[in-house]
C-alpha cells in the first residue's frame, strides 16, 4: 500500500508541473497575440494618418477591404507579416534585400547613430 501511495502521490506532482507549464503557456501565446494585435493598430493607425494627410481615406468597409488597402501601402516586411500579407516586391520586381526590408528613415537613423558614435569616440581621445 505504502509504494501505491508513493507512486499516486509523485504523479499528482507531475500533474501539477504540468497543469503550471500548460499556464504559463497558455499565458505567453495571450501575451504575444496583445503584442501582435497591438501591433495591428499602430500600423493601421498609421497608414490612416498618412493617407489622410497626402490623399486622403477612401471608404473601407470590410476586413478584406482594409487588407487590400493595406497591401498597397506596408512595404516593410516585419509590417506585412504583422497582417500575414506576402511579401511586396520592389521598384525592381525584385524581393527587398535584408531580414527587414530597408526605408530611406531607417537606414538614416543607422547613419545618424553612427556619426553621433563616432564624435563621442573624438572627443574621448586624448
């Protein structure tokens, strides 16, 4: 009786890791899904506020709608996976070089940070 006893209560134990491991699955796939919805918005909010301030808004009624929308204006591919659209191809015809695509904003950002890091190793020089 006494090995019963042992063994029904290691796999109540086992049961519990895997009830907690389950949890907290369960609660990082809710975490990144805010995080992707999120994501979501700030891109539709800002492709509206673009749109508004050159051409304007057309009238978008349907989810299917807004996708299309969407797909003529996201070019960066982090922004097109966040709406599981495929991948916009360049100017060229050809697909954007890089894990991220590159935008003129960013890559002066790149620059920018490298001339700041540069004039701060200047003036720490003796």
């Amino acid at each position: 009786m006494a090995q019963d006893e042992t063994r029904i209560h290691s796999i109540d134990e086992r049961v519990a890791r895997l009830r907690a491991m389950k949890s907290r699955l369960l609660a990082r796939a809710s975490r990144t899904e805010r995080k992707r919805d999120t994501r979501r918005k700030i891109l539709i909010g800002g492709a509206v506020l673009a749109a508004i301030a050159h051409e304007g808004m057309p009238a978008i009624s349907s989810k299917s709608e807004l996708l299309q929308w969407l797909d003529q204006r996201l070019t960066r591919e982090h922004d097109r996976a966040a709406f599981d659209l495929p991948l916009a191809l360049g100017a060229d015809g050809l697909l954007p070089i890089g894990p991220m695509g590159s935008s003129p904003r960013a890559d002066a950002a790149v620059k920018d940070a490298a001339q700041t890091r540069h004039r701060e190793a200047a003036r720490t020089r003796p």
